[in-house]
C-alpha cells in the first residue's frame, strides 16, 4: 500500500460509514438518528467530516431529507461492501474460538457440483472436521470473476478461453449428451452432431452458462439456430421438461446417469461426436501458493481425486 492509500484508509472512519448508509436507506437524516440512537446533529457532523475528508458533496440535503450526489452513490456501493466484509470477518473469526481451523470460500458451476463435489467435499471434510468450506453454485463465467475480484478463495469450473491472468489444475473431465425421451428417433443413435439436433424444440440452461455458450456457437458455426422453448436453471429442471415433452437437451453424462434412477427414469442420452463436448473442470486460483493453508489442502485433496491419468494430462 503506497502512503497515499495508507493516509487515507486512516482517515475514513467506519462508524461515519455505517451511518451514512443508514442515512442513505432511510432517505433522512433524522430517521437513521432515531434508529441509531444518536443525535442528528451528530451524524450531520459526521457526514460533513466524511465529505471534508472525501473533498466532495455526497448527499444533497432538502427539506424532505436527502437524495445521493453520484459521488455518494459510489460511496455507497463502496461502503456496503467494506461493512459486508467486515461482518464477513467477524463471523469467520468467531469460528476459530469454537475449534474451526480454516475456512474456504469456494465457487463452482452446475456441472461440478452436480457430479463431482459432493463425494470429494464430502471425503475432505470427514478427514478435516475443523475446516469450514462455504460452496456457492454461480456459472463459470461468474466463478472466475469472484476469484478475480477475491471473492472466492477457490473456482471450480470450465475455463473460458483467454483466462490467463488466473492460475489453474485439472480436477475432471466431462462430456456432454444429448437428452432424449426414451421412444424419440434420435434415442436409437449411438452418436450424433449437435446440429442434426436442431430440427427439435431444445430445453436450454441460462444463456451465459458454458454449456449454452458451446450449443449455440455450434449452431452459429453451422448457420443454423436453436429451437428454445424453455430456460431452466437446473438440471433436474431441465430433465423433467424433456420427460415430459418439451424439446430436447445436452447436459455432462455423469450428471444424467445420477438422475437416471428418479426423473431421468424415461431419459435416453445420446454421445455428442462435436469436440466441444468433451470438457474440461478445472480448479481455479490467483495464486495457488499464496492461498491460505486449509485452501491448498482443499487443492491438493480435489486435484488428487480425478484419476490418474487425468492428472498426467494436467
């Protein structure tokens, strides 16, 4: 931190920063006084001296209360953030007093989660009970902006093409299907391109997920288009949709052949011949050496579950 920055981060004071969003919610000096417990002649000061120190207006005062300057806007946003990671930490911190030894922020896509995760998470914390792993589901797309930004110790996901300021190891490999009804046509076919799909209505996961990504740049690729009928959010979801008649999907065979004993009962998967569809989880870092201790343990456990020869192609 050059001295410009350590200056200022000393300058700022949090207890101005909780009651200026307070101030901000409630529209009104007065109001964020009254639920406080402090005098509004105290959090006016306050707010003066954070304007003072930030050399610009960040509210404009009227006689119904107050409205946001775009300065105080982004201070806003700033603000929120700074609180939420303080209480983040608190909460974190507690935990080491009750016997939690780590804690790894982890974020993954449906397909890991799905298929994988739950054994190898499971496996992990059976063998180290005082590490605490918050897991949260986003697409890959997401997953490798919180490890970016430092909201995620750790990603788990299908690395999009030209990633390379994040580091990177193997954890599995998977391949994606094509969904059928069990007495559909294309049931009986051992292997197909995607686009001999495209004559049917399609079930598609979120337009930003790697999977709808891939089918519709092979669709664009082969000038044709998908016939959506429904988004889904989940695999289940988009099972029960097919069973049920309302197009067709692709979605990674683990995932398919775990359901398949509940609602993908009536299911039928057929191989994608596209190369697209052989992928890639990958475990996703900043840097994988300066990661806390309980997340380099977690790497090295998820790393060491794929196969063996999976790891040799790493």
């Amino acid at each position: 931190m050059i001295s410009s920055e350590r200056s200022f981060a000393r300058r700022i004071d949090l207890t101005s920063l909780q009651l200026f969003v307070a101030v901000c919610e409630l529209g009104s000096i007065g109001r964020a006084a009254e639920r406080e417990f402090i005098a509004a002649s105290a959090i006016s000061k306050r707010l003066s001296d954070l304007e003072a120190t930030l050399g610009t207006p960040l509210l404009y005062r009227h006689a119904r209360g107050v409205d946001l300057t775009p300065a105080g806007e982004s201070l806003l946003h700033h603000a929120r953030s700074v609180l939420y990671s303080l209480e983040k930490m608190q909460g974190e911190l507690s935990e080491y007093a009750d016997g939690v030894r780590g804690h790894v922020r982890v974020h993954a896509n449906i397909s890991a989660i799905v298929q994988f995760l739950p054994e190898d998470l499971g496996a992990f914390t059976r063998a180290h009970d005082g590490i605490k792993i918050d897991l949260e589901e986003h697409l890959s797309s997401e997953v490798v902006r919180a490890v970016h930004e430092g909201a995620a110790d750790l990603g788990i996901c299908h690395l999009p093409e030209g990633t390379s300021e994040l580091q990177s190891l193997l954890y599995r490999r998977d391949a994606l299907v094509l969904v059928v009804p069990a007495d559909h046509p294309l049931a009986a076919c051992r292997s197909i391109d995607f686009v001999d799909s495209l004559d049917a209505d399609h079930v598609g996961l979120h337009t930003n997920s790697s999977i709808y990504v891939a089918m519709h740049q092979a669709a664009l690729a082969a000038d044709r288009t998908i016939k959506l009928r429904i988004h889904v959010t989940g695999l289940d979801a988009m099972c029960r949709m097919i069973d049920n008649g309302l197009g067709l999907g692709v979605m990674p065979l683990r995932a398919f052949e775990l359901m398949q004993g509940g609602i993908g009962r009536g299911l039928a998967s057929v191989a994608l011949d596209d190369p697209w569809a052989a992928r890639e989880i990958r475990l996703v870092a900043r840097d994988f050496s300066t990661l806390p201790v309980a997340a380099r343990m977690l790497v090295k456990h998820l790393h060491a579950s794929a196969p063996a020869s999976e790891q040799l192609a790493a």
